[in-house]
C-alpha cells in the first residue's frame, strides 16, 4: 500500500514478520529500540505528537523536518499524528492497541499514566499486549520520577567522570545511553514475544537508562568492589591505563588490542622483541594487567617506528587484531563496508537519494524486510485510519 507522499507498506519478511508495534516514542533511545525491531521484520506504527516526533528537527538543513537523525531511525515506519488527549484521537489509537502485539513509550513513571500508556490502561484494552517503559530511572527509587537524557545519565551513571579518570570528566561524544537502553529494550521485547507464545498474556517490562547503564559500567570496572565487604578499588587497569589509545606509526595512527597469550607473543616477534614474551612482567594476562602502563608505554614507541600499511600486513598475518584508525567520513570510503553492501542507496520521495547504514545482522532463512524512506510526518495517517476504521 502506498500513500500520497510515497513511503509504503508491505508484507514483511523477517523473524518477527506478523508482530505489529505501536510506538510512542521519540528523540533516540524508543525510536532506536524500534528501529531494530523494525530491521527483524516488525510493523511499526509510530504515533507522534501533532508538532512531530522532537528528533525530526535535529540538523534539519532542509527545513522539512526530516533531519538525519529522524531519518536514520524511522526506516520503514508508518507515521500518524495524534493528540491522544482527543477523545476521536484516542479511540483510533485504542483501536491500533487492541490489534498490535507492542506498545512502547519513553514517559517516567507516572507520566505514562496521565497519558494512558500505563499497563494496566493498555491491557483493559488488550490483554495480549506486551507495554515497554524506557525511561530514564527505575520506579521504585527515589529519582524515578526525573527526566533524563543522555548527558544525565552518562553523569549519573559514572559514565562521564570515569572516562577521563581523575581529569575533568568528559562525555562519550556519542549518546551512547540512549543506544544501549534502546537495544536492551530491543531484546526484552523479543524475549516477552517469545513468552507469551507460552503464557498467552502480555506484561510490562520496564527498562531504565540509569540501572541499564551502571550495569554496563560496572561488567569490567568493579574489580575489587565485587566482594562485600570490598577487597580493594573499582577499575580495570588496561582499559583505564593512559597508555590505552591509537598509537601513531610512521605515517599515521592504528588500533592495536593484543588480548591472548598467542598475540602478545605475534606482536612481540613483528616488532622485534620476540624474548618479551618469556619476560614475567609479561608472560600471563594477569602479569601483563599489572604491568599493563608499563607494556603499553613500550608498545606506543615501537608502533612509531613502523609505516601504518607495512605493520598493518605483519600483524593480520600473525593474526593480531589491529586497524588503521577511521573517521566518520573515511567509512562511506571503506572497503569492506564497500564490499559487503552495508550502506543502501535509498530514494526518498522529498529529500532525493540517500545514503544509509543497513542493518549489521543477518537471518540466512527468515530473511529481512524491505526498508523504505523514513516518513514524512502523518505519512500515513489516511491508509491507517482506512484498515483501522472502527
């Protein structure tokens, strides 16, 4: 089905083909978790205020409210515009609820309520229906009810302070919370699918930026705070060492992680120090965490004697994982995302041919669905109001 402005509707292919979303959300964290849902083969229904979804705006250089942001996460969407505080408004989105198998919404606890995207709201009108919270802390603390973004939550979390150790903290310059949360919500969706194939019944799952991202922190650097009482600091030497950075070469800059015995011992013998590998300071992953500024330091000086190319062919031949060092702009050139089709060529019906990342994951029998343009705002308001007429 097409509508007037172009963006279409088909049959999906892909693992979750047949389960329809309603989505409320807006901005990154929602629409990213819906996105990848989406790319699996989910219809999404984006619901957004009459204004548009706020992400619509961001870097809008053609002043049409489909900024790059809004176009990279609402891939394949259906778009309507409604106020769900009119009555009319309300008994049409009732009506997407009672056929849909998802609703998800980015409201804090009690908002969602005021608005009627509460559970128990939504179940009244289909039992069936699984309700996804992301929001930015859990409902029973006492910062449940705050908002949050990024910025707040990578401060929050330890996130910010922790990336520059006991400089000035810095922020990740990319909204990594939001991305996390959203692909955690992702997978807790398909896992709630999955059991109400057993159960039969919906249920809501709640999933909080701040608890979703001190989880995250805390896999590696809890260190000796695992044990109560505690046994020593925080931290994870080699991730947090000063010396952990790209190192320059001879004419450039290359990501080097030696992880293994076996590749510490490579790249030992492809800078010419093959009796390092025998040295305890060095021999084990537990010495080489110990000694880890020291071993990184050397490494930094080595690194710099060696053209980039020339290094880079010696340690894939050894199988020490190492690549030169991108930019944005360099992957659109990259060989390897030139050769396994990663970036579509996608022809949107407003802004012309476009350039966009495909989904990274791949199914080899459900497949994955056609994605069309991300939608101009109420794109398809007159076709859903059409198949969802009460």
């Amino acid at each position: 089905m097409a509508s007037r402005h172009g963006e279409q509707h088909t049959t999906s292919s892909g693992p979750l083909a047949g389960v329809t979303i309603v989505d409320t959300t807006s901005m990154l964290m929602g629409p990213y978790c819906t996105a990848i849902l989406r790319e699996m083969g989910a219809r999404i229904i984006k619901i957004e205020p009459l204004e548009g979804d706020i992400a619509r705006g961001i870097d809008d250089r053609e002043q049409n409210l489909l900024g790059p942001v809004y176009l990279n996460l609402n891939r394949g969407k259906e778009s309507i515009a409604l106020d769900l505080r009119d009555p009319d408004d309300r008994a049409l989105f009732d009506r997407f609820v009672a056929a849909a198998d998802v609703v998800t919404h980015n409201r804090p606890p009690g908002s969602d309520a005021r608005l009627g995207l509460d559970y128990d709201t939504l179940a009244a009108v289909n039992p069936r229906i699984i309700v996804c919270g992301m929001f930015g802390f859990g409902a029973d603390g006492p910062y449940g009810p705050l908002p949050a973004y990024d910025d707040v939550i990578q401060s929050a979390s330890g996130l910010a302070a922790h990336q520059t150790g006991t400089g000035e903290p810095q922020y990740i310059r990319t909204p990594l919370t939001d991305k996390i949360t959203g692909m955690l919500a992702a997978g807790a969706i398909s896992a709630a699918l999955y059991e109400r194939e057993q159960s039969g019944t919906g249920q809501l799952i709640e999933v909080p930026m701040y608890e979703t991202m001190v989880r995250f922190l805390l896999v590696e650097q809890q260190g000796a705070q695992i044990f109560d009482p505690p046994r020593g600091p925080a931290g994870y030497a080699r991730t947090n060492s000063p010396h952990r950075h790209p190192y320059r070469t001879a004419d450039g800059l290359i990501g080097i992680l030696a992880s293994t015995d076996a590749h510490w011992a490579s790249l030992f013998r492809v800078l010419g120090s093959e009796a390092l590998a025998q040295d305890k300071r060095f021999a084990d992953i537990t010495q080489r965490t110990a000694n880890i500024d020291e071993l990184y330091a050397w490494l930094a000086a080595q690194v710099a004697q060696h053209p980039t190319q020339e290094l880079l062919e010696a340690l894939h031949r050894r199988r020490v994982p190492a690549m030169r060092v991108n930019t944005i702009e360099g992957l659109f050139d990259d060989p390897h995302l030139r050769d396994t089709d990663f970036f579509d060529t996608v022809e949107h019906p407003v802004l012309g041919r476009l350039r966009q990342a495909r989904a990274p994951f791949r199914f080899g029998r459900s497949g994955a669905p056609e994605l069309f343009p991300a939608p101009v705002l109420g794109a398809h308001a007159d076709s859903l109001r059409t198949e969802f007429d009460g």
